[in-house]
C-alpha cells in the first residue's frame, strides 16, 4: 500500500528491498557463511543447544578464523592491538 502510493507521487524508496543481497552484501556473505558451515550441519534438539553451538561458532568466527582482508588474521584480535596502541604508558620521571 505504500509503495503504491509513493509510486503514485512518483517518489522512490531508500531502502534495501526485501531479496536483494546485491544491496548489502556484508550481510549476505555473513548468512551464507553461517548457514553452510553451521545451520546446514546441525540438528538443534533445545534452544540451550542451540545456543551453546551457535556460541561456539561465533567465537570461532571472530577469534580464530583468518581473514585474507586482514592478512590472514582474525577480526578480534586485530581490534584489540588497534585499541591498545595509542594508550602506551608515559613516564612522569
């Protein structure tokens, strides 16, 4: 109903539409990667398991996996250096 009436006014939407991974294909990547290496591999039997193994795919994922965009090292641990380098201690002596 409202993109009739917007289509009406001639106006055009800012929005990503509904099955466009070409739109935000961060996104995208990150669903296909989550669905072909865990949810297509597991049975969940509780949402306590569930939970538990979706966890421990996530650490995985930002902790131990390389990324060729970061020279083959993990997010997390890229971030950290990022953030510990400007606090170096200065000497009051």
């Amino acid at each position: 109903m409202l993109r009739e009436w917007l289509r009406k006014l001639n106006i055009g939407t800012l929005f990503i539409e509904p099955g466009s991974p070409w739109e935000n294909g961060y996104v995208e990547s990150f669903n296909g990667r989550m669905r072909d290496e865990l949810l297509d591999w597991e049975i969940f039997y509780t949402l306590k398991e569930a939970r538990h193994l979706i966890e421990m795919w996530r650490c995985e994922y930002n902790h131990i996996r390389p990324y060729s965009s970061l020279g083959y090292k993990p997010p997390t641990p890229a971030a950290r250096i990022a953030v510990q380098e400007p606090f170096q201690a200065v000497s009051l002596t």
